[in-house]
C-alpha cells in the first residue's frame, strides 16, 4: 500500500488553500497513493484567534469538508483532511480530523486531544494560546480500514506517548499525523519524535507537515515524512509545498510483528 504525505503552506484564502491541496492530491494519486494525508490547517491558517473562529464550519455543511468528500470520491482514495476547525459540541470548535473514504463518506473523524498552550523556549517569542479558540478532544480513535487500522493524531499529540499506546493496544498499523510544528522545535524534536512513536508501536507513521511563513508571521518546520515501524525514515520532504510518498508494506509489519514481539509483552502498570 502507498501512502503520501502533502506539505502546504496554507494562510487565510479557504479557496485558494482547497485548490492547492486539490493538485497534491491529484498528483499523489497519479503515482498510486491510496492514503493521502494533509497538514493540520491545511483549509485555513489565519493569524488572529477571530478568524480561525469564523472559519469554523458545521458538521456535514462547509467547504473543506465538501472538498474532502469530492476530493476522495473522484480519486478513489482514503485522505485524512489534516483539520478542520468544527463547531459542534461548544462557541469554540474543535480542531478535527477526517479520515474519508473512496466513495466519499467520512470514515472516521478524531478532535484534537492535547492543544499547544505553550511558550517556546529561547529568543523567538513565540507564544501560543490553543486553547482560547478551541475545545479540547476526548476520544482516541482507531479506524479499521481495506488499507490497515489507522490511528489518528494531530501534532502536539507526538508528545504524549500515553495517546500512542492507547493506539498500541487498539492494534493501529498506521498513525498519521497531520502537523503545523513551529520552526524552533521542529528542528530538534519533529524527527526523533515521529521515530520513537513508530518504534514503541511498531507501526508506520504518515507524518505531514505545513511549511513556511504564514499570516501573521507564524512560520512551520515542514519536513513531512514518512517513518516505518522500525524508525527508518523512507521518504521526507524537508521544505516546500509538495508530495512525499512511500510504500507500506504491510505483510513485512506483520512478520516484523511476529519476529519481534514487543506488543506482546506490553504490561499494564
């Protein structure tokens, strides 16, 4: 099974940024990705919490999410829509993911669990506030799919191994993770990160990220990548917009699985 990863640089035109990942899209199909996985805020990355609120659409009813039905239906492949600010539960949206099916039907969706509320370390400033604009998940989810069980994640989640065990346990052969990591910890945590969560879960990691300068100056590491179960990174993007793509092989995992048994003799503690 392939898998490709797209890397955007998405700002505030919700058209534009739809018809940037419409070609990505299109071009992973054409070389035979039956996964595609955006970035985090791939239809829409503003520079005021205002915005992002603004831009919050519907269950069912908005134009990213319309897109990613069209999107997967006349390509006939599974795409996770990186997120999508969703107004449903609460006056802030959650930070969601979609998984979407070849025919156009939502699979799966995951809300973001652990949101940046951080300031970054060093001399840059930088100082995020996720939580302001947007409702916290609660729910891990694994979907079982044709391709594989796909675990779902969103960025700052990398960080909380206790997230990707709860994977382990659900059996996931595949955890995407779709991203906007900021440049100063992007360059000293994105990679062995995304290695260690491939190597505790034994399972390959689809890792896609934003990159570039944003709205408002907000800049993102990029590096999109994919990682196999043995930490190997087989493709990666470092900078960009574009496509980085690989092959799974999913009968290796399992022989993997069975010649190197650490799942099973997980204990519970």
């Amino acid at each position: 099974m392939k898998a490709a990863a797209v890397q955007m640089t998405s700002g505030r035109d919700v058209e534009r940024n739809l018809a940037e990942a419409g070609r990505w899209i299109a071009e992973a199909a054409s070389q035979g990705a039956e996964l595609i996985v955006l970035p985090e805020n791939f239809s829409f990355l503003g520079a005021q919490d205002a915005e992002r609120i603004a831009a919050a659409e519907a269950p069912g009813d908005g134009p990213a999410q319309a897109f990613l039905a069209d999107a997967a239906r006349n390509h006939g492949v599974w795409i996770v829509g990186g997120t999508i600010p969703i107004r449903d539960r609460n006056d802030r949206p959650s930070s969601r993911s979609y998984l979407v099916s070849p025919d156009g039907t939502v699979a799966a969706f995951y809300d973001k669990i652990h949101l940046f509320d951080v300031e970054i370390p060093g001399q840059t400033g930088e100082s995020y506030r996720e939580s302001a604009t947007t409702l916290a998940g609660e729910r891990v989810v694994a979907a079982e799919t044709p391709l594989g069980r796909i675990g779902m994640t969103i960025c700052y989640d990398v960080r909380f191994p206790a997230l990707f065990h709860r994977l382990g346990v659900l059996g996931v052969d595949v955890i995407v993770v779709p991203a906007a990591f900021t440049v100063p910890t992007g360059r000293v945590h994105w990679r062995p990160l995304l290695q260690a969560r491939a190597i505790e879960s034994l399972a390959y990691v689809v890792a896609a990220g934003q990159w570039g300068e944003h709205a408002g100056g907000r800049k993102t590491y990029g590096h999109s990548m994919v990682i196999g179960p043995w930490g190997d990174v087989l493709a990666e993007r470092p900078e960009g917009p574009g496509i980085v793509a690989a092959e799974l092989d999913m009968i290796g995992l399992e022989r993997l699985r069975q010649q190197f048994p650490v799942l099973a003799h997980r204990r519970e503690l």
